[in-house]
C-alpha cells in the first residue's frame, strides 16, 4: 500500500566474535571457537556464521582447549576458574578453581581425558577432565609460562615461558627430566617433529632452535629476524611449499647428519615462512597482504599473534592482532614453460579466506560487484582503519582486503557495471573480456583517492592533490563506466578526477593484446599517465579535470545529479545566537559540473530546523 509502513526480515548479519586471544580449530575442520570478550563463540568455518555463543563468567577469557573428538570445550578465565562445555550444545558440565593466578595457555591430550594448565603463577597443573581433580603439579619456572605441550606418544609434557626455558616433563615419574636453555628472551611458541624426537622452540628473540629429546641436546640455532608468536611443524606428505625431503635424506640421517625437519614461523612482521632445520635456510615466504612495497606492507603491518596447522595438513590459519583469522591453503601452481617435466607443478601458500572477528567503528558501507547494480555481490566496509574490507554478501566472509590507504578510511563510493564477457551489448566496446564487475572510491585521512577494483581488490589509480582529509567521495551517475570522481575534504576543496580513461586503460591492460604488450613494453604508460607504486605493480595517477574552493569550512557531503550535470555539496558549522546555546546547521551549495562555478548557496533556515 502506497504509504505504508514496510517491515525488513534480516537475513544474515556481520556481528563481533573474536576480540584477539586464543582461536582454537576442530580436528574435523568444521568449528572454530574463539574468544570474543567474556564469552566463546562457536563459528562455522565454512559460512562465518555464529552457531551458538557459550556464555563464561563475566571475566574476560584467557585461553582455550578443544578436545580431540570434537565434543568437549574447556575455557579460562581471570576469575581462576576452569570451565568445561559440550561443544555441541553449550551446556555448562563444570567447573572449579585451578591457579593462583591467570591461565595463559592449555592444551589436551591425545585421548582427551588430560588438561594441562600453564598459569601465571609458574606452575604447570594436570587435571582429569571427567573428575575435575588434579593429577600433576609442577613447579620450577621463574616466570609466568606462556606456553605447554602434550607429547602425542609418549608421557611427557612440555612447557616454556618468559623466564627464557624450556622444560620437559615426564608425566610417569612426576618430575622435570630436562632444562633446556638457549634462548635469551620469552619462549613463545612450541612445536613437534613427525617423528616426535625433534623439539622446536621459537621466541622473543628472533631465533628457533632445535632440541634433541633423546640426548636433549640443542641441534640447531635458525635466526628468523623476527619474534616468533607462533609455529608449527610440517606433518610428512603435506604439499607446503619446498618441503620435499630429498632421497638422501634417510641415508644422510643414518650417518649422523643434522636432523631434518620443516616448520613454519609468524609473527611481528605479518609474514608466514618456512623454515628447514639442518640448513638452517628459509625455503618459501608468502607474499604479504596488499603486495611487498613499502607503502603497501606499512598499511598491512598486522603482526600475527599465533599460527594454526589447518586439518590433513591443508594449510595454516594465521591470527592477526586486529582480530582477523587468515586461511592460507596450499595450491598447485603450473611451472613456466620449458621446465622439466619432474618439476610441471609447484605449490604456494595461498590467502583464500579471511574472517574478520571485529570489524570495529564503521565509517562507510556500500554495495558493489554482482550480474547488475540490483543484484551485488559484495559489501565494502570502512571500518576505524587503513584497510577496507570486502564481504561476500551469501557467506559475509572477507574475500579480499583493499591496502592502500595510510591513514583511516572516511568515504566511499562505488559502481556495478555487471561481468560481461560475451563481446555484446553497448558496454562491450570497453569492457568486454573483462573480469571485473565495478569499482569502489575511497578517501581517508592521508588525503588521497583510491579507485579498487572489485572483486579482485586491485588499485587502479590514485589521486593525490588534497592537502587535507578526504571526507567525501562520489562517482558520476549517468553511463556506465562513471566518467569520473568528485572529492572533497577537510581542504576546503572540491577536485573532479578523470575516471572513464582511466578504467578503459585498466580494461584494455587486462585483454590479451595488452598483456601481450605489457611483456614487449614494461615502461608503457597509460594515457601518459605518472606511475605511483601501490602493492606489488604501479597504477595511474588520477588526473584533475576540475578544482574550486567550495567553501570557507570542510565539506562533509557531496553528491552528483542523475545526469552529471551538476554537483552539491555541504559542510557542517556552529552558530550561537542571544537566545539559544550552540547549535549545528547546515550549509549546501550546488556547482555546474562543466565549469565549476557555484549556482546557489543555500544555508538551512530556522523553520526547516524546527
């Protein structure tokens, strides 16, 4: 009925569920529990939608244990106390105290029947998860112990701390068997060989070394300048990256040779790598997010805070500090051509998914991608940061991160064109084989305009030309592509950038003749357009068609009219009168779009106020 009220049915929802902490994967590979505040969210890993939340008691969660089987949750918290879930329906089984002080790290043995407690009061304590009593206590840390490890196949515990040791436990005789110390800062993170025989430690330090349980001896030292927050081993037959074992390599051990183990390193720098033991030599790095420039990686410096080895050895799922949970798959990729016929295909470690657990303050949010502006397929959000990210709109999972930016995102907006690869229809002349579907515009802090392709992320140009923030962005409405960008911003300026030249380029780049022209030519420009280092290629320089001074404060808001002809713009200010305190109002003002010159100032009356 014309009028009438209209009720909306939500159908799917982007809500916090990981605030940073522990992020705990099932053995199935199907949940995921993380820390979100005072509670535990339970995740499909396959949609990103909450299934349940398992509420705690009201104290922050400090760390995490999933059980083998998939069945049993165990959660601690500030309070001291030790609760155990059903995964499956969050019911609480029980509880009871366990330290004197925080639990910062747990884990569960291989039959699920064992909890190891590491705490800050530098004790180490066994429990019996089905009766809820203490089994083992160890003391001898000098410091809180930031991490413990069941061994897989034998009684032993292992545990390290801030205190620069390495402790193994035997569970049978109830008493530390060995001391290891090599390290000159916080033991951080532990791992395990396939064979179970080769200890690998990582720390604060910058170093991993390599223990040998049978004579609990160190093996090897490999610096990886960096501190280590979390590692992992490769199981044997996983297809990471340079990590065959050589035929020789069984002999070679006979012998007396170093061991030879592959492990995998994260943490301050945002970078995963791979590491052997006996050479002590980095094999593969993965390509940071947003591509290897400086600019570039200096918006995407996420220090990962822990490393996860993803079920059957499929990958690594990586935890960033800004509470984002990063699922790096391992890929075969085709060798170039003229390789040997041994070497046809190698792998590469690479980002699928991201699961953003906190999106934090939003700034912005718009619709793009998909067959027709009525039908998108992604959601953009600028949230409080540099990076905006991209939803898939059925599983509201991250795709892809926009890095560019150097200071916080404030406007956007965006354009859908729609895939059109058949060669036909009026907008075939300029983007016909074309993968992209739209574009999205942002501005930030840093005083630059970004122009992102969507849904592969890419940035196509920027502008640089502001000498303030950025608070307003808009496309040209009439035509498809847009013909260009208005901005405005803290500058007191409003800049039209040239767009439709610059996405014909980008188009024509992508066909096969320009790619085969982009090999002859790698110092081909286009449209004699500056090149401006953004990830790891060179985009445009977006070109000023138009620049006028709007007004005498920050222009907050612009728009275009459906036909491109003209363009409004508004600011916010304060007035005071006798009568009345302090009050916002509004000023807007329209421009001829060709010209640039002002057809009217209109300052919000009084009455419409009122």
């Amino acid at each position: 009925m014309e009028g009438g009220k209209q009720n909306y049915k939500k159908v799917s929802v982007l809500e916090p569920y990981f605030t940073g902490g522990a992020a705990r994967i099932t053995r199935d590979g199907k949940l995921l529990a993380c820390v979100c505040g005072e509670e535990v969210k339970v995740v499909d890993i396959a949609t990103g939608a909450v299934l349940r939340t398992i509420e705690g008691d009201t104290e922050p969660i400090t760390a995490l244990a999933v059980s083998p089987d998939c069945k049993t949750l165990v959660a601690a918290s500030r309070s001291l106390m030790l609760r155990v879930y059903d995964l499956q329906t969050g019911q609480l089984k029980r509880s009871w105290r366990v330290h004197k002080a925080a639990v910062a790290d747990m884990a569960i043995d291989a039959s699920g029947g064992y909890v190891a407690t590491a705490s800050a009061d530098r004790t180490i304590k066994v429990w019996d998860l089905e009766a809820g009593f203490c089994t083992h206590s160890f003391t001898g840390h000098s410091g809180v112990v930031l991490r413990v490890m069941f061994h897989p196949k034998q009684l032993q515990l292992f545990s390290g701390g801030d205190d620069s040791e390495v402790r193994v436990w035997d569970l049978v005789e109830k008493r530390c068997t060995a001391t290891l110390q090599a390290h000159f800062s916080a033991v951080t993170c532990l791992a395990l060989s396939p064979d179970g025989w080769l200890l690998l430690s990582g720390g604060r330090d910058k170093v991993v070394v390599a223990w040998d349980l049978r004579t609990s001896s160190k093996v090897a030292t490999i610096p990886v300048y960096e501190a280590v927050e979390g590692m992992v081993c490769c199981p044997l037959g996983s297809t990471f990256p340079n990590t065959e074992r050589p035929p020789t390599a069984g002999a070679a051990a006979k012998q007396g040779a170093k061991k030879m183990a592959f492990f995998a390193t994260a943490g301050e720098k945002g970078r995963i790598k791979l590491w052997r033991t006996d050479t002590a030599t980095c094999v593969y790095e993965c390509e940071p997010e947003g591509g290897s420039s400086t600019a570039a990686a200096a918006a995407a410096a996420r220090e990962y805070t822990d490393l996860c080895l993803l079920p059957a050895g499929a990958g690594l799922m990586a935890t960033t500090g800004d509470a984002r949970l990063l699922f790096y798959y391992c890929e075969q990729t085709p060798s170039p051509s003229g390789a040997s016929s041994s070497s046809s295909s190698s792998s590469s470690l690479v980002l699928r998914r991201q699961l953003v657990g906190n999106i934090d303050e939003v700034t912005d949010v718009r619709l793009v991608g998909g067959a027709s502006p009525l039908t998108p397929s992604h959601i953009a959000v600028a949230s409080n940061c540099e990076v905006i990210r991209l939803f898939e709109m059925g599983s509201m999972s991250c795709t892809t991160s926009l890095v560019g930016h150097k200071d916080t995102v404030l406007a956007m907006d965006a354009a859908t064109w729609g895939r059109d690869n058949s060669g036909q229809g009026a907008s075939s002349s300029w983007h016909s084989g074309w993968d992209q579907e739209g574009v999205v515009v942002s501005g930030g802090k840093d005083a630059e305009v970004h122009v992102w392709a969507v849904p592969s992320g890419r940035c196509l140009g920027v502008g640089v030309g502001h000498v303030g923030a950025v608070s307003a962005v808009a496309l040209g409405r009439k035509g498809s592509p847009p013909k260009f960008i208005v901005s405005a911003g803290a500058d007191k300026l409003l800049k039209v950038w040239d767009l439709a030249n610059l996405l014909e380029a980008a188009a024509a780049s992508a066909s096969p003749e320009g790619v085969e022209a982009a090999k002859r030519s790698k110092k081909a420009k286009a449209n004699d357009q500056q090149a401006l280092p953004v990830g790891k290629q060179a985009v445009a320089s977006l070109r000023v068609s138009a620049a006028v001074a709007g007004h005498d404060k920050d222009i907050n808001t612009v728009a275009v009219a459906p036909n491109d002809s003209l363009i409004a713009t508004g600011r916010w200010h304060h007035y005071r009168s006798c009568k009345q305190p302090l009050r916002n109002t509004r000023t807007s003002a329209q421009w001829l779009c060709l010209s640039m010159t002002p057809l009217l100032l209109q300052p919000e009356s009084q009455a419409t106020r009122r």
